[in-house]
C-alpha cells in the first residue's frame, strides 16, 4: 500500500489518518485537518490540497472550484457549504463583489459599473431567499450599498475564509481520467505571478456574462479615441454633446445629469418605458403570470401599453418601439421622459455613420461637434478558461441544458450560473441555479440522457427565437417566475400551493396573488428556512420601512364624515340618471298627502 507507506514517511499520528473503502477510487492521499495543506504529491508535479472524510453522508467531501465572487459566487459557496461540498473560490480582484465593486479606473477585460449606478428591481425582488435586506434600505438602492449587503451576507454564512483573492482562473481541464472521475484540474495565477494546479471533483463557473462591451464599430471607423471610463468621473465624457446608443442609454443619460450645458444624444429601437413604483412586485406575481395562458396577447399588449400611455404618450415622446410590450424587454427609468420634457436628451434614429466628430443618423440628420460617444451596447460573455469541446453550439456558442449544465459532457461536473436573461432580477435566480448544482454534485439528484437534454435544449432555443433578435439572445431567454419554479422542482422546494391555501391560508393568499419574492423558496424542502414565512408576511413592510423618515401629523378635523357625504352624493347622481326630470315629478306628485 503506497498511500500507508507515504502516510508513515511524513508521520502522521494515527488518528489523524482515515482511510477510503476498497470500492472508492483514490487518487491522492486522504488527509485530515491542518495537514492537507502540507502534503506535496510527488507523482502529479503539482501542489494539491487533501480530501476531507465528510461522516455525515458517510461519503468523500467533494472539492468544488467556484470561480468569482460575486453574487452567483458567493450564493455557491454557501451552497456547497448547506450539501457537505468543500468550496474553494478564485477571486481575481482584492475584493468581493464582482460587476457590483465599482472602481474609479476598470480593469482591463474587467467591465464595470459607473458611479451613479441604482438598481432597477426591488430590494424584496432581488434578495437572497434566507436573507432579507435591511428594513432601512431604499426600495432601489445606489450600488454601493448592494455591495453593502453583499457583505452582510458573506459575513453572516462565515464565507470569506472560502475565498482565494488576487487568483486568476487560466485553464480548466478534465483530467486523463475523467470517464471514470469526472475530475478537472484548474490552473490558477496569483498576484505574484506564480502558477499552481488543483485537482477538483467539481466546478461552478461564476464569472458572469457582462465581460466584453459589445462595440458595434472598429476604432478606426469613428475618427474618434477609445477610452474607458466611468461617466461622471472627473475628465470623463467632458463637453457639451454626446451620444449614447442602446438598451441602457435610459439610465447613462442620468449619470451626466450634473456636467454643464449638458445635451444628450440618444438612440435607439426598443425603449419601453415603465414606472418604478416596487413595479416588479406588482407585476411579478403569479396570478399575472398565469394570465397569459387564458387571455390572447395581443389583448395583454393592448392592455399594458394603454396603461404606460396613460403616463405620457410614447409616440410623442418618440419612444415608441417597433415590437408590441410582451415581445421584448422594457427599459425601466423615470428619469428619461422628463429629460427630455426638458430638451436635456433628443431621441434620434439609429445611427448610419461617422464623419470626424459628426454623426449622420438614418434619416439624414446630421449631429455636429459631438464631444463624447458613449455605447450602451451591452456584452458577450467569454470564458477562455474553458475546454473549447464545451462550445459546441451555432456560432461556437455555448449549449447549457436549463442553462446551467453542459449536456456533452459525460460526468455532470461543471456548471455555470447567470448565463440567462430574464425579465425580472437575476440574484434569485442565481441562488436556485447554485441549489440545483451543488445537488448533483452531491449525487442527489440526476440529470437526464444527454439526446433528452439536447432536445430540450434546441426545442426551447427554437421558441426563444420567436421573441428574440438573434440566436444568441434566443440561447439566454428564460421566462422568469416559470424558471425559477422549475429550478425549486428539482431542488425539491417548490411550495405546495393547494396545501398553503388549506393550512395557511393567509400565506397561501400571499404566495398565490402576492409577489413572487424569494422566500417562497425556502418554505419547504432541503434548505428549509424557519423565517420565511415571517418573511413573506411583513415583506411590504420593508417596503414602507424606508419612507417612515419623519411623523406624519394627524388631521386636525375628523373626516369620517366624507365618506358618508360621497355615498349620498353617488346615490342621489345615479337616481338622477335613472329617472328622468318627468318621472320625479310623477313620483313627487303621487306623494303628496289628498
């Protein structure tokens, strides 16, 4: 036995060493405690950390790699932590965050928020589902203080002492003997520029899909220098006239609010503009989402774009797009129809070319002396560490069954969280997707045969089409509620509707008609959580809690009386209607006294 005699050569004391059964397949030593880390296999050539003996599931610990550590990241590591996975993250920056850690100065192939950046889902929408947001918070929140809560989180669940910072992910390989153990080795870079190799039973790929900015044209067609920064940072976008272009002009066209005789130029074909009330908690319900199944859709488009013309009239505004509301996603910002009351921002068609600092627009429209081009384009997600065999899809793109799992490989080992679009806020979503995950690592649950999950794969691409501007997009469409119910089916926390309505019907009433807020998810099933019933009941009053700065005083005078001079009033109009002038005075007459 080679492992004993290596045992016995770096004298461990015996009960320090546990020992695998015969039928288990080991290809390192199993050591416990501080001395993993010790432990240099000589036969690999590389450093790798020991594998726990977990004797709750009487079963080896597995390692699992989770790359990032934002918030897909951080929600794995607790993940794995809550199935007796050892979680091990590799963080490239100093800090955690991700997307959500603004810096003055991005880093390059690294995107980044800008300054001003608030969110636009709700804070009760976009929770973690055994975590609420403090009641203090506002409804949507500077990126700041999401980061904040990001913190609160990994404090709370202990997830730090996970977390490897200023590690970059280079390579992730399957192992020579990955049919048998569905083991990757990952290649790491740290700070010092010094490289390490790991062997894992499993990774999660947190990294996100917000990596490369979408430029639709080459720096040398715009005449102009590229540069990246922040709009509202110092010596960023300075001037008078710029323009922005795409899906996310709504919320730059706040950012530079503040520069002197500031004209904004946008552009673009899909704004639909809606008002941030809490608006998803109001339209992200299920009693919604189930009316698109016995109402026509045309009849549901009528219906929400009369309400948003309600408003302010979008043709007039020339905000009206060329798809009906249902068929895209809209852009939510209050802020964009008021600037351009005030001559601040001038909608223009798209964009045609580039002449020195001029721009010519579709219609013929020149726009001279542009200082600044701002592109809110989006970005395409990359991920160069991975094999290449893992993009097999049209367009080298990457094929993920219930877009997560990747359906060609032979172990279900690797995962990737937040490759979706969906209308409605991401975090959530994430957290269910890392649930499912970290439970087939575990073994506790199964995916089915690779031809079924191609099939269901290309069936649903192939209905995303429909609805969806290029294939690409049609890969990331996932509908929302919908979604996040399949995912809560396979971890096994869906809630029982029809049994909450009969042994709770207040809660039942909240879960059926109310929002679909996260909690939901934690009612029942694996990763129960005792306070989300509490949680699902006082959730708009977190809703209120942020406006409740000051006493309202009471009135002076009693008003109780006002709703009994209106009734009145309302019965004595309808009688008015329903009688004409003449019967009343046939009645009037009939009773007075002979």
């Amino acid at each position: 036995m080679w492992i004993t005699h290596i045992l016995q050569k770096i004298k461990l004391p015996c009960n320090r060493i546990q020992f695998l059964q015969s039928k288990v397949r080991v290809s390192a030593p199993v050591i416990a405690g501080t001395c993993c880390a010790n432990f240099q296999s000589v036969s690999a050539g590389f450093r790798q950390r020991g594998t726990t003996v977990s004797s709750e599931r009487n079963t080896m610990a597995r390692r699992v790699a989770v790359i990032g550590a934002g918030c897909a990241g951080l929600t794995s590591i607790k993940c794995c932590l809550d199935e007796g996975l050892e979680p091990v993250c590799f963080e490239s920056s100093n800090d955690i965050g991700g997307l959500w850690k603004y810096k003055d100065r991005p880093e390059p192939e690294r995107c980044s928020i800008y300054r001003s950046l608030v969110v636009n889902t709700s804070k009760e929408m976009m929770c973690f589902s055994d975590f609420p947001m403090p009641d203090h918070y506002p409804n949507y929140m500077h990126n700041s203080q999401y980061l904040q809560y990001l913190r609160l989180y990994a404090a709370h669940f202990d997830l730090l002492k996970h977390i490897r910072f200023q590690t970059t992910v280079c390579a992730v390989k399957q192992m020579p003997d990955f049919s048998d153990s569905g083991q990757w080795e990952v290649e790491t870079e740290n700070k010092e520029g010094e490289k390490e190799r790991h062997i894992f039973d499993a990774v999660l790929v947190c990294s996100g899909h917000y990596t490369h900015p979408v430029t639709p044209l080459k720096t040398s067609q715009l005449g102009l220098q590229r540069s990246r920064c922040s709009p509202g940072e110092e010596g960023c976008c300075g001037g008078d006239r710029k323009l922005g272009r795409g899906h996310c002009r709504g919320d730059q066209q706040g950012c530079t609010e503040n520069l002197p005789q500031h004209t904004a130029r946008r552009l673009g074909h899909r704004p639909d503009v809606q008002q941030r009330a809490p608006s998803d908690m109001i339209m992200i319900t299920r009693f919604r989402g189930f009316l698109p199944h016995i109402l026509p859709r045309a009849l549901l488009n009528w219906v929400g774009e009369r309400g948003l013309n309600q408003r302010f009239d979008h043709r007039i505004y020339g905000l009206l797009p060329m798809h009906r509301l249902l068929d895209q996603r809209p852009l939510i910002n209050d802020d964009l129809p008021g600037r351009i009351l005030m001559g601040a921002v001038v909608m223009k068609p798209n964009l045609k070319e580039f002449r020195g600092s001029s721009l010519v627009f579709e219609d013929g429209s020149v726009e001279d002396q542009i200082d600044a081009v701002i592109f809110c384009t989006g970005y395409s997600y990359s991920f160069p560490f991975l094999p290449t065999s893992l993009f097999p899809g049209p367009g080298h793109e990457l094929t993920l069954y219930q877009h997560v799992f990747p359906p060609a490989l032979e172990h279900p080992t690797l995962a990737v969280l937040g490759l979706f679009q969906a209308k409605g806020p991401i975090m959530p979503v994430m957290e269910l997707q890392a649930r499912w995950a970290t439970r087939v690592f575990a073994g506790l649950n199964k995916l089915p045969p690779k031809e079924k999950m191609l099939e269901i794969t290309e069936a649903e691409r192939r209905r995303n089409m429909k609805s969806s501007l290029s294939s690409k997009h049609s890969a990331l469409q996932v509908d929302f509620t919908p979604y996040l119910d399949y995912l809560a089916g396979q971890v096994g926390a869906l809630p029982n509707f029809l049994g909450l309505l009969l042994r709770d019907p207040r809660l039942g009433l909240n879960v059926l008609l109310g929002p679909c807020t996260p909690y939901q998810y934690r009612l029942y099933g694996p990763g129960q959580w005792t306070g989300a019933r509490q949680a699902i009941l006082t959730q708009w009053d977190r809703v209120t809690c942020p406006f409740k700065t000051r006493p309202i005083p009471e009135p002076r005078h009693s008003s109780s009386i006002l709703p009994l001079l209106l009734t009145v009033s309302g019965a004595s109009l309808l009688f008015a209607v329903i009688y004409s002038p003449s019967r009343i005075t046939t009645m009037l007459q009939d009773l007075q006294p002979f």
